[in-house]
C-alpha cells in the first residue's frame, strides 16, 4: 500500500441471516406466547418470595429495635433490582439459556442469529423488559401478535428470539408426522 492511499479504519460488519424460520420450522414458534406468559409468572414468583421475606425480616427488626431497624426498607429497592438482575442474567446465560421459568414451559432464548444467550444479554434484556412494560405495557404484548416470530417489543430492541426448546420441537414435529 503507497503511503498517499487512506488507511481503512472501524469494523467490517458482517450481517447474518435470521436463524429461525417460522416458515421452515413453525414447531419451533408453536404455543409460544401463552407458554411465555405462565414462564414469566413463574419466574415472577421466584423474585418475589424472597423480596418479601426480607421485607417480613426487616419489619420484625424494625419491631425489635424499635423503629430503627425500618431504615432497613431503603435497601430493599436497590436489592431487588441487583436480585432480578443477577437472576436473568445468570439464569439465561446459563447453557440452557432459559430462566427457570422457562425451563418448566420449555423454552429457551437465543439471539436472533442463533446464538445462545450470555450473562449480559440476560440482564440487558430484564432491563429492556421492564422499561417497555412500565413505559408502553399493551405495546409490549401487542407486537408480538403482528409478527411471524413471535417477538415482543423488548425481545425486538435487544435482538433476542425466543423459541421451543429442541425437546418439545422434537416432539411437536413428530406429532405432525403422518402415520403410516
């Protein structure tokens, strides 16, 4: 290269298709919302049972210590974001990347290009999540009536795609099998 050329600089971006087509593989986008509903309850009460022990503990200190022990309420808030945070991020960046809740409904997340998900992404998309539900809650749901995948607003905004695990696609796509 001559001296007088310009030297290329940034990234090469490599664009990748999508890798899951409801078209080729719809057993994998079957039944998928109301599954995803009952796994978010589920895991809904995983967060919460604890918030609310400590909630129970602190107000019994605070009954211990006569009122001193309630400015221990300050902390809960903090806490239960760090709790949530450390819960999705840890539960979906595990291999099965799925929280326990969706595990009991077997689904898992992968990033829209079929990458399994990772402890940042979990925690990115739980931020994103809560943002969209406390800012546009019918949004939420509503777009992932309109499209193919399945996709939620918050599932769109992070680049995540969440799917049947491959036990139930399997049994999905021999139950539609003809017999013969």
């Amino acid at each position: 290269m001559a001296t007088s050329d310009p030297k290329r600089i940034g990234v090469s971006i490599e664009l990748k298709p999508h890798a899951y087509d409801p078209a080729v593989s719809p057993e994998l986008f079957e039944g998928l919302l109301a599954r995803r509903v009952v796994a978010f309850v589920i895991d809904f009460v995983i967060l919460a049972v604890p918030v609310l022990f400590v909630a129970m503990f602190i107000f019994v200190i605070g009954v211990v210590t006569l009122g001193l022990g309630f400015f221990l309420y300050f902390l809960v808030w903090p806490g239960m974001v760090i709790w949530a945070l450390a819960y999705y991020g840890l539960t979906l960046g595990s291999p099965r990347s799925a929280t326990i809740g969706m595990r009991v409904m077997d689904l898992e997340m992968r990033t829209w290009y079929g990458a399994p998900a990772y402890f940042v992404l979990g925690a990115v998309h739980a931020i994103v999540f809560w943002i969209t539900v406390s800012a546009l809650t019918p949004l939420v749901l509503l777009v992932c009536l309109f499209n193919d995948r399945r996709r939620c607003l918050h599932d769109i905004l992070v680049g995540t795609v969440v799917i049947n695990n491959e036990a139930r696609a399997s049994a999905l796509r021999a139950a539609r099998r003809p017999a013969r």
